[in-house]
C-alpha cells in the first residue's frame, strides 16, 4: 500500500509539472500572437469621417440668420455634365447666353451680370450671393432657386418662373436720379410659393403675375396693385400694405396681425372673418395729394373683427358688415343707412353724427355706444335699452320704439312723427316740445307725463297708460285711445272730438271744458270723473 501510494504521489507530481510547462508554452503562444491584436488599428485608420467636413463649408446658413430664415441645408447640385467637364458642378464657361442649361448649377457668388440669359433654365440653381445685375433673365426657369443676398439690380425677371424660389429680403440697390430706389418688374412672372420674406418690393409691378402661397411676410408692398390677384395661401403678416391696391381681393380669413393697411384700396375685396382690431385705416404717410384712408366701399367685412378701429366719416357704401364686431368702433359721420347689421356688435361704438336711417338695431345691445346727433330715423329700435342715453341732437324721426327702455332718456324737443313707441316706457318722461303727430303709443307707458297743448293728432293710443297724465288743452281729435287707462287724468279744455274712447277708464279723470263732440265712451268707466265737459251726454 506504501509504495502504491508513493507510485500515485510521484505520478501525480509529475503530471502537475507537465501542466506548468505546458501553460507557459501555452502563454508564449498567447504572446506571441496577441501582438498583431494590437497591431491591428485599421479601425483608428478610418478617419475619413473626421475628414468629411464640408458642412463647416456650408457658411450660408450662418449667415442667412441675419433675416431669420435658413436656406436649405442641402443644396441638390447636379450640374449637367455637358457644361460641367470637370464635375464641380460650375458651368465651365459663363460667357455664354441665350436658353442655356444651368439647373441645379453651383453658381455661389459668380459675376453674371450683364448676361443675356432669356429662357434660360436656372432650376434648383445655387445663386447665393451671386451677381446678376442688368442681367435678362425674362421668361427664365428659376424655380426652386436659391437667390438669397443676390445682386438683382435691375435684373429682368418677367415671365420668370420663380416658384419656390429664395428671394428673402430682396432688394434693388438701383438709386434713381429723384433719390427712390428703382422698382421691381415682376411681369408675368410666377411667384407661386416664392420666399420674399422681409423683401422691398415698393411699387413693383406684379401685372399678370401669379402669387399665390407667396410668402411676403415683412416685406415692403406700398403702393403695389394687387387689385384682383389670387392670394390663396399668402403670407401678408407684418407686411406693409399702405397705399396698396387690393381691389377685388379674397383675403377672407387671412391672418393680418402686423399688417399695415394704412391708405390701401380695399374696395369690393372679401373681408370677412379678418381680425381688425384696432388697426390703423387711416392716411398713409407715403399718402400723395390725394391723403385718403383706406378704401373699404364695397368690401365684405362680414364676421371681421373690427374691434376699436377708427372708420370715421368712412365711405362704406356696399359694404357689408354682417356680423362684424364693432364694439368700441369709432364710427362718426359714417353713413349706414340702411345697412344689414345682423349679427353686427355694437357695444361701445361712436355712433354720433352717424346715419343710421332704416337701419334693424332690435334688441341690439347698445351699452356705452354713443348716440348723440345720429340720424335715427325709421330705424328698429325694438326692445333697445336706452335708459339714461344722451339722446342730443339725435333724430327719431319714424323710429321703432316698441318695448325699447326710453327710460330717464330726455327726448323734449324732439320730432316723434310716426315714431313707434308702442309699449315703450315713458312714464315721467320730459316731452317738452316734442312732437308725436302721427306716433304709436299703444300699449306705452306715460303715467304722470304732461302732454299738454300737444297735437296728438293721428296718434294711436290703444291701451295706453295714461294715469295722472297732464292733457290740458291737448288735441286728441279723432284718436283712437280704446281700452286706455285714464285714470286721474287731467283733461282741462282737451279735445276729444270723434275720439274712439271705448272701453277706457276715466275714474277720477277730470274733464272740465273738455270737448267730446262724436266721441265713443261706449263702456268706458266714468267712476267719480268730473264731467263739467261740452258735447256730450255724460256732461252735466
């Protein structure tokens, strides 16, 4: 057993010393062959991509956020091989002209000026800071060009193709003999979803050109004839506007904010549903002789917010103004005779001097509008509340009255003629001096008003509360005042010849010299009345 065990020890210490040589054999190996590893940095070989840096040539962007707007970040050059040998994607020669082929052209910063390049194809071209001053370019394809801080002095671009072109903030550097800078011809022209963001356009012919989804925020259109044009889609936020002609113009729902609208021609353009408020349409300071505001006869201003904005003494003749929102509007001296305000807010609007003849103001609420010295005749006033109004120099003439709040108004002097005032409230109303001949005042309220020495002739008086009335000497011939309540009426010397006074109440109503001649008191109810009157045969 002993040396079986000593046999196992040293076999077993053996094979242990094999296994020692052998892992060092084996990390040699290891060593050996863990070098290349290392040698192996073809990964750090690859520095092309440290290398790939054109975008830091790219500079344009950088700059282009002086007018807060980036150009593309990715110029698609493709210059035709034909004019491009040595593939740079620069045409070769540039002393050429005529309809050459420059689409998608690296033409950054080149001197094209002075080149005739009619119908010449400049598609996606890369005219960046480019110059093409007194160049033709007329008829041109430029669309989806990139002329962003061009010179364009005097370059012809009508009949040019420019949609979707970069023209932001555009400019002639042109100076005429008289100090104003050389205008634009856009002639026929397609600027459909041009840029011309921040761009001088004053005076610029845009005749038969086409602009729709143009973007001309912020830019300079004084005095330009839009008149008729398509602006579906345009951009006219914070552009200047003064003077221009916008005749015919749908600009329904366009979102105007900043827009300066001083002196320009809105006449007959579509309006409606346009935030206005408190826009300035007064004289332009680029105004001529004429000094005229804006024009807006004719105009569809239906739902438009107009908002505290000063249409004074305005000519709306054919304007519509449907449900257009008025309040705080200062509408002196404007003519609305007439006029389809339904709809239309008219709260804190100035009204004054305003003609409002035949106009529907019912059940209008007219809480801080003015009044004073408007013509109101025939005009609807039904159910208006004019409690404690300033009613001065205004005319009633033939207005609608009928359950308007008439009270604490002072309505003395005024000519009532035909004036409905059916159910109104007029009770200890001063009428002085007014006149009512002719007036509906079934059904009203004047209890305790003096009415005495008026003419009531052809009045109407139908139901009307006339207890502890003043009727001294008053002339109700041939009035109708069935079922009226007369109630301790003083009737002193009044005429009531042929007068319908059927159904009334005269309880404690004193009569004394009143003349009844053909008068109906058919049922009327003469409780305790004093009848010392003439005419008749209730008189004692």
């Amino acid at each position: 057993m002993t040396s079986n065990a000593n046999i196992i020890l040293i076999g077993g210490s053996l094979g242990l010393l094999l296994l020692v040589a052998f892992g060092f054999v084996l990390s040699d190996v290891e060593l050996e062959y863990s070098e290349p590893v290392a040698e192996v940095e073809p990964v750090a070989e690859v520095e092309p991509v440290a290398e790939v840096e054109p975008v830091a040539e790219v500079e344009p962007v950088a700059e282009v956020e002086q007018v807060d707007f980036e150009p593309r970040e990715l110029v698609e050059l493709n210059c035709n091989p034909e004019i491009d040998k040595n593939n740079d994607d620069i045409p070769d020669n540039l002393d050429v002209e005529g309809s050459v082929d420059w689409s998608n052209c690296e033409l950054f910063g080149l001197d094209l000026s002075n080149l005739e390049l009619s119908g010449a194809n400049l598609s996606g071209s890369h005219l960046y800071a480019a110059d093409i001053s007194n160049t033709d370019l007329s008829y041109a394809d430029l669309s989806h060009a990139q002329i962003y801080k061009a010179n364009v002095t005097n370059t012809n671009f009508t009949h040019a193709d420019l949609s979707y072109a970069n023209l932001c903030g555009v400019r002639s550097s042109l100076i005429l003999p008289n100090g104003d800078t050389a205008t634009f011809d856009f002639t026929g022209a397609n600027l459909s979803y041009a840029d011309l963001d921040h761009s001088f356009l004053m005076n610029a012919d845009l005749t038969d050109a086409s602009v729709m989804y143009t973007n001309f925020n912020d830019a300079n259109l004084i005095r330009v004839n839009l008149s008729g044009k398509d602006l579906t889609g345009t951009i006219l936020t914070e552009a200047d506007l003064s003077d221009t002609n916008l005749t015919g113009v749908d600009l329904s729902n366009k979102d105007l904010t900043g827009t300066v609208l001083t002196g320009a021609n809105l006449s007959n353009s579509n309006l409606s549903s346009i935030d206005f408020s408190y826009k300035d349409f007064g004289i332009s300071a680029m105004s001529g002789k004429e000094k005229i505001g804006t024009i807006l006869t004719g105009a569809n201003l239906s739902n438009a917010n107009l908002t505290g904005v000063d249409l004074s003494n305005k000519d709306l003749t054919g304007t519509i103004l449907t449900g257009a929102n008025l309040s705080n509007a200062n509408l002196t001296g404007v003519d609305l005779s007439n006029k389809d305000l339904t709809g239309a807010i008219l709260t804190g609007a100035n009204l004054s001097n305003a003609n409002l003849t035949g106009v529907d103001l019912s059940n209008k609420d007219l809480t801080g509008t003015i009044l004073t010295d408007a013509n109101l005749s025939d005009t609807n006033l039904t159910g208006i509340d004019l409690a404690g109004k300033d009613l001065t120099g205004t005319i009633l003439t033939g207005a609608n009255l009928s359950n308007a709040n008439t009270s604490g108004i002072d309505i003395s002097g005024k000519d009532l003629t035909g004036t409905i005032l059916t159910e109104a409230d007029l009770s200890d109303t001063n009428l002085t001096g007014t006149i009512l001949t002719d007036a509906n005042l079934s059904n009203a309220n004047l209890t305790g008003v003096d009415l005495s020495n008026k003419d009531l002739t052809g009045a109407i008086l139908t139901g009307a509360n006339l207890s502890n009335a003043k009727l001294l000497d008053v002339n109700l011939t041939d009035v109708n005042l069935q079922n009226a309540d007369l109630r301790y009426a003083i009737l002193v010397d009044a005429n009531l010849s042929n007068a319908i006074l059927l159904d009334s109440d005269l309880t404690n109503a004193v009569l004394t010299g009143a003349i009844l001649t053909g008068a109906n008191l058919e049922n009327a109810i003469l409780t305790n009345a004093i009848l010392n009157c003439i005419g008749h045969s209730i008189c004692i």
